[in-house]
C-alpha cells in the first residue's frame, strides 16, 4: 500500500515546490535595492558611438531621469522598447540609456533598426558599471532624482502601468527628493 502512495506523494511534493518557486519567480521585480535612496554609484563611460566622449555620473545631475540598462542581445529589451519610446516621445523625464555588455556595432544597428528613444547612451562593454548598480540581467530601470539618488529600481520589461504608478507617480508627488 505505502508502495502505491509513495508515487503520488513525491508528485505532490513536486507539485507543491514548483508553485511556491513559480510564485517567487513572479515576483522577481519586487527585489529590493540596497541602493534605494543613496547616490548612484560613480562611473565615467564612453557615450555610443562616440568613445571619445566620456560622461560621468556628474554629468546627469540637475533633474530626475531614468536610467535603462539595456543590450541587443536582450530579447525582453525588444519587448520593452516601444514603452520606452513612449516614454522618451511624452518628454515627461529624459531617459539614458546604459548599453550593457554589447559590442558597439550591435548596440548601434540595434538602435538603427528599433529607434532611439535615449537622451544619451552610454556604452559600458564590461558591465563593471551596471555590478556597481547591482544589475541582475537586461533589462533594469532606475529613477535617479536631481541629487543624483537611486528613488526606484524596476527589474525586467517597464510597462506602461510600471511607469504610471511607480515612476510618474513618484515625479508628480514630488518622491524625487
């Protein structure tokens, strides 16, 4: 008798173990960031496309933007794209662009090919900057206010409800110190 039952209690067991791990997989954008609410971290990265040309984090302070990490070879960011176009054409807050890990001439024929919906576009081939972010994968979003402090991470595709009510929220209520 136990014979028979053992079968269906390791199915059981199985079953249970997939939805507890489906359910924290779907949560995998509610990760919080040790950085929420410090400065960003400090980096000097070539703009794409025009490695003579460096910027740093000095150089976007002055009013709230979103920082999108994004790669050519990242499938979600394609998903993800026309929401940021959106958000780039509303002109509601100026989007940089973080090129992570990608080769310049794929990052720019990407770009060629989907548009480019960034203020600027920084190239960072190491992904040394987005680790000092503490990027998991492409694509992440980050609000930065004025001062330079991370407000809000967003881990995966932005949608236009994210933008609506954690993003644009967060502007108009002034949550962007």
């Amino acid at each position: 008798m136990i014979g028979r039952l053992l079968p269906l209690g390791v199915f059981l067991l199985l079953a249970v173990l997939l939805a507890v791990g489906l359910t924290i997989a779907d949560r995998k954008t509610e990760i919080p960031s040790p950085l929420i609410g410090k400065p960003m971290p400090q980096f000097s990265l070539p703009v794409l496309g025009q490695p003579a040309i460096q910027l740093g984090h000095e150089d976007l302070l002055g009013e709230p933007f979103l920082l999108n990490v994004w790669a050519s070879w990242c499938v979600t960011c394609r998903v993800e794209h026309p929401v940021i176009e959106a958000l780039a054409k509303s002109e509601r807050i100026p989007i940089v662009g973080l090129n992570y890990r990608d080769a310049e001439s794929d990052a720019l024929a990407w770009l060629e090919h989907f548009g480019n919906p960034y203020a600027v576009n920084l190239a960072d081939e190491s992904g040394r900057t987005a680790i000092d972010f503490g990027v998991y994968a492409a694509p992440e979003t980050f609000l930065i206010d004025a001062e330079g402090r991370i407000v809000f991470k967003h881990i995966g595709a932005l949608t236009p409800e994210i933008i609506e009510s954690e993003i644009l929220a967060r502007l108009e209520a002034g949550n962007t110190p």
